[in-house]
C-alpha cells in the first residue's frame, strides 16, 4: 500500500466487526456474560429516521458516546451501547399521505438509509439490540405499558402508584367513602376521595357500595392514571388531528403544512402526570444533569404556593352564602355560583378591582347578560381559533370583554366586575383569576386598556413606584391587616379565609395532565374498546399485540370547519374497529384514536435492556443489572468514576437540548410509574445527561438574498464567491437547512475523507457542550494527522515508518498523553484529548522515531477515536485480535512530571524571554534565573524590580518601575 487507504481500511474492519459481533453485549445468565466486570450504559437519544437521513450535526453526539463506550471497554467495563429507531409520528403519516406510499414502507426505507449511514461511521452499537418503535414485538410492550397506567391510581397515602383494585378494595370495605350531596357525578365523587378521612365515614357521605354499578365505573374511572376528559386541545381541522402545542406555530398554524389550529374541547385520553408532580421536581435535585435542563424542567412542572379563594356570584342571597360557609368551612367543589381562584398573592386581595374568566370557563355563557351576550359570544369564538402561544405571549395586545357580571370580594364584599379575556388559560389554576393591577404588570396593562380602576395595597421600599410593583412590602388599604409585611398577611389573611369556610393554603402546578391522544393511523393503538353496557373497558394482556390493521387509505378526514367532529383513520378500518367486548361478551367498538410519537420514545432504553424477551417487557435481573448503581473499575491510565452516578440508570444519556423538557419528563414519569408497580429497580430512568452543542453551517446568499449551494461557492481566495459569476457572496452560520442549501450530509465527507476523519474532526471543532459551525475548508487539517499517524507507524513506499528503539523523551510525552487523554474522555474534552495526541505524534517526528511498544500504546490512545485506522495499525503491529478489548494503558506518575521546566519572564505583563529551570526549583531560584537572563535584564535595567510573581510552572512576571 502507498499510503493510508482510509476507504478500504475503513470497510475491512466494518466488515470484521459485524462479522465477528465484536460488540455484541451479552445480558447476564447468556454464554459469553462476563459476570465479575462491572457494567456501564451509555446510551444516545435515538433518532427519528427522516427521508433526508443524517446531516453532519447528527453524528456528533454519537461520536461522543462511542468514545465513551470504546474508552470503558478497554478499562474492563461489561458496556451496553445501543441504537434504535423513534419511528411513529406525524411526518411519516403526512409524508404517506401525500406520496399514497404506505407509511410501514416509507419508515423501513429511511430506516434502512439511516442505519447505512451510522454503520458507515464506525460506531460500536450492539446491533442486536437493535429495535424500532413501530415493531410490533416492541409497541405490544407500549400498549402493556399503557394498560398498567389504565390499571393503577395515585395513592397520596403511599405517594405512589398502586393497582387500581386497590382502590376498589378500599371503597367497597368501606375504608374509603364518597361524598354525597344529593348528586354524585363521577368527576365530583372522584375528586373528593383525596379529601376522605380513611379512618371513618363523616355526616354527609355514603359508602362505595351504595353506588349503582355504573355510578361505581365512572367513578373508578375518573381516578386512574389514564383516563378519557374533555379538555380544550388544538384542534387542526385540515389535518384531521389534535396537535401538541409544540406542533403549532406562534402564527397558530399547524408547523406541518400551515394550516389553522383552533382551541376547542374535544374527549380525549390523559395521563395523570399531576399527580406525580412533586415527585418530579423533588427527585431533580438527585440527577447529575445540566442545571439549566433542570431548571427548565422546574418552570414546567411550575409549582406554587399560595391560596384558593371563592369569590360568590353577586345576587340577593349573598349574604347567607357567607353565613352557610363560616358554619360548614371550606367546600371541596366551589357550587355552581362561586368562581374559586388560586392566587400565589392572597395579601393582595383588598386590591382585587376584577376578575378574568377563561373563554372556555363553565359560567361564562350561564352570567354573562343579555346586553353582553353578542360581544361575549364573539370574543370566545374568536379566542377558539388562537394558539396557546398567541393567546400567553407577553408582546400581544391586551384584550377581552365585559360580562356584564359581578362578583363578591370575600374580605370586604365589595363587588368585583367579571370579564372574559383570552390571556386567561383553563388549564392554568382554576381558569379564573382575581385581577390585582396595581401589583401584577400583565394585570395593569388590561387595566389601563379598558379603564379599570387601580387600587394600592402594597406599599415598597422608599423610592420605588408602587404601580406594578409585584414583590413583598408592607399592607396598606388592607382594613385590619394594614401594616403587616407580606408573609406575615399571606399567612393570617390565608388562616381567617379558612376560618370563614371562603379559603385554604394550596400548593398548586403549571404543569397539565398529558394529552395522549392522536386522530392520525400511525401510531400506537389503544388496546381499549367502548361497551355501551360496560363503558371503557381494557383488553387483557393475552390480546396483546393489537395490531394496526392494513389500510389503503389512511388520509386523515380533513375539514375547513373547526367544529367538524374528528374522523379518525382507524374509524374506516372496516370490521377491525368491531369486537367483543372483554368484560361482557357484548357487541363493543375499539378505540379509534392512536398514541403520540412520544409514547414508544418515553421507554425504549428498558427495552434495549432485553429487546427479545416476548414474556415480559425486560427481565427483573436483567433490569437490576443493567440500571443498578454503577460500580467503578480502573484500568491502567483511565477512570471512568466520574461519569458513574449512585442514583442508578442509565449511566450516561447523550442528546440535544431541544428535549429538555418533554421527552425527558414524560420518561421519568413512565419511568416513575414502573418503578412503584415494581417493574423497574431505580426511581430515575438517566443518571447522568449530556446535551452536546448544535453543529451549525456556513450559509452563503448572493446580492439578491438568494441562497447558493456549496457546489457554487468557490472559497479558494479571501472571501466565497460565485463559482460561475464571480459574485462575492454574503456569509453567515446558520442551521443546516435544505432552504438555506447548506446541509452537509456524512456520506459526502466520508467519501472524500473517511469515517476516522469526520469523528475527529467533529469531536476537535470545540468543546463537546457548545455549539460551533462546520467548517469544510478545516476538514483536511484532520485528515492530513491520520495519515502522518499511518506514516510513522506504517510507513509508505516513499518514507520508511519511525519504528525503532524509541527514547525517554518520547516516553515521557507518551506518559503524559495516555494520563491526559485518560482524564479527558471522562470529562468529555474530547477536543484538548485530540490535541494532545497531535502533540505527541509532532514530537515523535522531530525526534524521528519510537519504540514498537510506544506505538502500541500509542494507538490504544489513538483507538476510541479513530478506530479504524487503529484497529489496522494494531493489526500491522503484530495482532491478531481485535483491538477493542484490550486494556486502556498505564502510567508512570514519575514519569509524567518534568525534570525541567520551560517558563515564559514578562515584564510589567509584556513577554521579554524564556527560562528553563529544574521541576523542584523554589521561586527565589526561579526569579534569580529570570533576573539573569539577557533580554530580561536589558528590559529592567535602569529600574527598580517592585514586585516578582511566579506562576508555578508557567510564568515570572517582574513588575518594574
């Protein structure tokens, strides 16, 4: 060979690798497991097999953790890295609907381009691992999933989930009770359990059994963990499904075709995150995760404290209202003629000059008047065709309508006017808010808009304007809590609102129950069918697979019409949407809606755990194995403690920031619920997170703003221009786009440079965690280090290799690069790690040469980076064995501290020389040398020497005057 044929090497030890499942990870109990290594999972975010396959930003986050993955094996580690598929969802559907190409086909398609263009980076996946979410050996497991969700509740008295007979053993031994008020409707009764005294019954409430049958359904029903409610969704009526909010644009138009959205109440399924609110938050603190993930996490689950405050419905018997409630405290439900409100400022109360309703709130169409019905109507009509996004944004105009309404303050029983207004959210507390304008600025500029009256009731610091000053003071026009600092008023305003039956401290989250479900064919089906005898009934497991039924067309039923009732695909299926139902043998009609596309994706890294178990979802030993609190091995020059976590889980999760909120909650959620059924070891799914940096592109637009693909820009001269007018072209760093045509896919630069040079590459560009523009022109650079590094081990017909006796120089440097790289592949400085082997390999060549055995441990170094050149290097060096496993190697501590040291002298801050002097010397010794030295002390003479500040190892710094 005449040099380094990276195309061939780069295919012979893909090729041997696959063959030899070199990297395939036994589980414990299977021939090859070895049982007394400790084990380390790292695991990246799976990717969504689009049709444009991977762009060059993709790989980079994959390139780290099969560093990562590489590194441990060599320190004795049992390394489970896998790779998977996230493959339903809405694009796939849409794509299919559009082409007439079936959507199984369309994702096998990309999933196979895919999967070519990661192998074709060399990365060491255990293949046989391998899954997609739209296998049905792996979304029966999600629909089991699902059903323990519809069969288990939320015990507060464990703070856990429990099986929902459970419950049912509770009520009907008489544990539990409903209250009873003359009409039990199932949301009541179910909202009312948390508020029973489990050691007996209270006046006014009857026991579980003296429901009817189907009283006791709906009321179970309304308590488990999955769930069917009508909820304001974005409706998209043109595509035919309900949206998550992520999926609507601020326009509020669909992201996908841009059609309208429009908020409109639709029955559909729920998860009870809610309930797991506390737990979420609390257990962040335990992660090992970005802190600013964590943060946003806690603004989402958004938890509050303050009070619910009812407010009655202004009308002759008002007073008896307040009568009623002081002898009977407190109600569970507000009735029919109060609007309760939650408010994190209960001291402000006495400024409270309106109230907002929410457009969807129940009472707006029962209060408003006749002479504001029309306005009222239109409002709420024009609210239902924003987005969430339009409706909260801060920038919006401020507007609403007046019901012609009242309410009644409950501290001073002055009446309140009640508006609708659209910046008011139903999911958000209660779907109505006490307005308090002259302490809260969103409530302010409404006022101002519409003339509303302004009344202060918190004083600030001397100097600071009190309209709009929202942070604590002291009570002013506040009756007889006038003087009291804000926490001591929030606290005795909160008690005396109890004592009166209008009022009670509460916790409260921003956080909403998940919306599970989806008008659309692709996607997990529900194994649920609807009896009209039996209602909601679940299907057994011994269903399971319930599969999606083949169909020709699977278009979405679209409308131009917001009220238009959802069709579903599922709902043309023919006799697949008929069956019988589970519990009664009756005539019953399946479940027409399917999952989302975050539901197969909130699991997937416990199903790598044993991907082909068809008993159970993964296998308890297997589990415990796997998610177990790491256990730390050293091997040699390297540790990988430092990426290991107590807290079990997976070791170390690899992805983008764009996920920092969703997918990772709704995982930890699932994740939260196995774990208290008992199906999972760890109360957390990711022990550790690392969100690496966004790989940008340049972009290049001529004088029209036109957008020039890379194959048009000439940069061989100072600045990019036309390859064909000569225009100089403007340049920018953008996200890689196809708009933008300035996608740079793998396959393009492995072409032209290899695999090992685009892993380098990407990880050398800067530190893993910050984002950083491609840039092509720098590709070379790495790629011209590989083949010096084949010339001094292997050679080439024109220059012999460097092999030879070698010397303590060079094993010195080599000490002190398996020492450094040993500690940056842990700390994930992939980058400095890169730099230092270059070091290494421009000393090797001004010495002009090294042992057999520097270069052995030289490409172990070299291995977890670029390993194909290194699998072919240890080959050359005698080997015959893959270099995978072999141990990372060791250091001298004595040899890796210098006998000499190299210091730069400045002087007044300015460079002047350089010194060398002995490792141990003492700073006197260390100054004498840099006072000696002649250009240093032609710099100082004439002047006096005011201060000498030595930087071990580094620098002097003479400071003259």
């Amino acid at each position: 060979m005449a040099g380094y044929d990276f195309a061939a090497t780069e295919r012979k030890w893909q090729e041997y690798w696959e063959k030899h499942q070199t990297f395939r990870q036994p589980n414990p109990g299977q021939k090859g497991f070895a049982a007394k290594r400790p084990k380390f999972y790292v695991l990246d975010m799976f990717p969504y097999p689009s049709g444009a396959g991977l762009h060059v930003g993709h790989p980079e986050g994959y390139t780290a953790t099969d560093i990562i993955a590489r590194f441990a094996r060599m320190l004795g580690y049992n390394v489970l890295h896998p790779m998977g598929y996230d493959a339903f969802g809405l694009p796939a559907e849409q794509y299919a609907v559009e082409s007439g190409v079936h959507p199984r086909q369309t994702t096998a398609a990309n999933i196979a381009n895919i999967e070519r263009q990661i192998k074709s980076l060399g990365f060491s996946y255990d293949w046989s691992r391998r899954l997609a979410t739209t296998d049905v050996d792996y979304y029966r497991w999600t629909q089991w999933i699902f059903l323990r969700l519809y069969n288990s509740w939320y015990d507060p008295a464990a703070n856990a989930a429990r099986p929902i007979e459970e419950l049912q053993r509770r009520l009907l031994s008489g544990q539990f009770v409903v209250d009873f008020d003359g009409t039990v409707t199932p949301a009541i009764a179910a909202r009312r359990i948390a508020e029973i005294d489990l050691h007996g019954v209270r006046p006014g409430q009857y026991k579980f059994a003296e429901l009817d049958d189907d009283q006791k359904r709906r009321l179970i029903d309304e308590y488990r963990l999955a769930y069917v409610d009508e909820v304001p969704v974005n409706w998209c009526p043109a595509l035919g499904t309900v949206l998550a909010n992520e999926e609507v644009t601020n326009e509020g138009r669909s992201d996908r075709g841009d059609y309208p959205v429009y908020r409109r109440a639709l029955r559909q399924w729920m998860l009870r995150i809610t309930a797991y609110a506390e737990r979420l938050l609390v257990d962040l603190d335990g992660l090992d995760w970005p802190e600013s993930i964590k943060t946003m996490q806690r603004n989402w689950i958004g938890r509050s404290t303050g009070a619910e405050v009812d407010f009655p419905l202004q009308a002759a018997g008002v007073e008896d209202f307040f009568r009623n409630r002081r002898k009977a405290g407190f109600s569970v439900e507000p009735g029919e003629d109060v609007i309760r409100v939650y408010t994190t400022r209960p001291d402000t109360l006495f400024g409270a000059t309106y109230m907002v309703l929410a457009p969807e709130h129940a009472l707006v169409e029962r209060i408003t008047t006749a002479e504001q019905r029309r306005a009222v109507q239109d409002y709420v009509a024009a609210a239902a065709r924003k987005s969430e996004l339009e409706r909260t944004a801060d920038t919006k105009e401020k507007s609403g309508v007046f019901t012609g309404a009242y309410a009644v303050n409950p501290v001073n029983r002055q009446p309140v006017p009640i508006w609708v207004a659209d910046y008011v959210m139903m999911g958000y507390g209660t779907g109505a808010i006490m307005a308090v304008p002259a302490h809260d600025t969103r409530d302010l500029e409404f006022a101002e808009a519409f003339g509303l009256p302004v009344i202060q009731v918190v004083q600030p610091p001397a100097g600071v304007d009190w309209r709009g000053y929202v942070e604590d003071g002291v009570a002013v026009h506040s009756g007889q809590y006038d003087g009291l600092p804000t926490a001591e008023f929030k606290a005795k305003v909160t008690a005396d609102l109890e004592s009166a039956g209008l009022g009670r401290a509460a916790v409260k989250y921003k956080i909403r129950d998940w919306l599970f479900s989806r008008q659309r064919y692709w996607g997990e089906p529900f194994p649920i069918v609807h009896c009209d005898r039996c209602g909601i009934v679940a299907l057994g497991e011994d269903a399971l697979p319930l599969e999606l039924p083949d169909m020709a067309d699977f278009t979405p039923q679209a409308s131009d019409d917001p009220n238009a009732p959802p069709s579903p695909p599922l709902g043309r299926a023919g006799e697949w949407g008929n069956a019988a139902c589970p519990r009664c043998g009756g005539e019953a009609r399946r479940e027409l809606n399917t999952m989302p596309q975050w539901a197969g994706s909130c699991w997937y890294y416990l199903r790598f755990l044993d991907p082909g178990n068809d008993k159970a979802l993964c296998d308890p030993k297997v589990e415990r194995y796997w998610m177990a609190p790491a256990k730390a091995a050293r091997g040699g020059g390297g540790s990988i403690s430092s990426l290991q976590s107590p807290a079990g889980g997976v070791d170390l999760y690899v992805g983008g920031a764009e996920h920092a909120v969703l997918h990772l909650l709704y995982a930890r959620f699932w994740h939260k619920v196995l774990h208290d059924l008992g199906y999972v070891s760890s109360p957390e799914p990711f022990a550790r997170l690392f969100n690496q940096g966004m790989i940008r592109s340049f972009a290049y637009r001529d004088r029209r703003g036109v957008y020039v693909g890379y194959e048009d820009v000439d940069l061989s001269g100072d600045a990019p221009r036309h390859k064909t007018t000569g225009e100089e072209l403007a340049e920018s760093v953008e996200k890689m786009s196809k708009s933008l045509k300035n996608v740079v896919t793998p396959d393009e630069v492995i072409a032209q440079y290899g695999a090992d040079t685009i892993r380098l590459y990407e990880m050398f560009m800067g530190p893993l965690e910050a984002s950083k523009p491609w840039n092509t022109r720098d590709v070379p650079g790495v790629h011209r280090f590989l083949h010096r590094v084949w010339r001094m081990i292997a050679g080439s017909d024109d220059r012999p290799a460097l092999l030879g006796e070698g010397g303590e120089t060079i094993e010195r440097a080599l000490h002190k690069l398996i020492r450094k790289v040993g500690s940056d592949i842990p700390a994930m400085k992939f980058n400095t790690a890169i730099a230092a082997m270059m070091e290494f390999v421009n000393a090797v060549y001004k010495i002009g040469g090294l042992s057999r055995g520097q270069a052995e441990r030289f490409v172990q170094v070299l291995a977890p980076f670029a390993p194909h050149i290194a699998e072919e290097l240890w080959h050359r060096l005698g080997h015959d064995k893959t270099l995978a496993y072999e141990p990372w190697p060791g250091y001298d501590p004595a040899r890796v501290t210098d006998e000499v040291l190299e210091l730069a002298v400045q002087v007044n801050g300015k460079l002047r020389g350089r010194i060398t002097v002995p490792a141990d010397a003492a700073d006197a010794a260390v100054v004498a040398a840099a006072l000696a030295e002649p250009k240093v002390a032609a710099a100082i003479a004439g002047k006096n020497v005011v201060k000498r500040i030595v930087v071990p190892g580094k620098l002097v710094n003479l400071v003259v005057k």
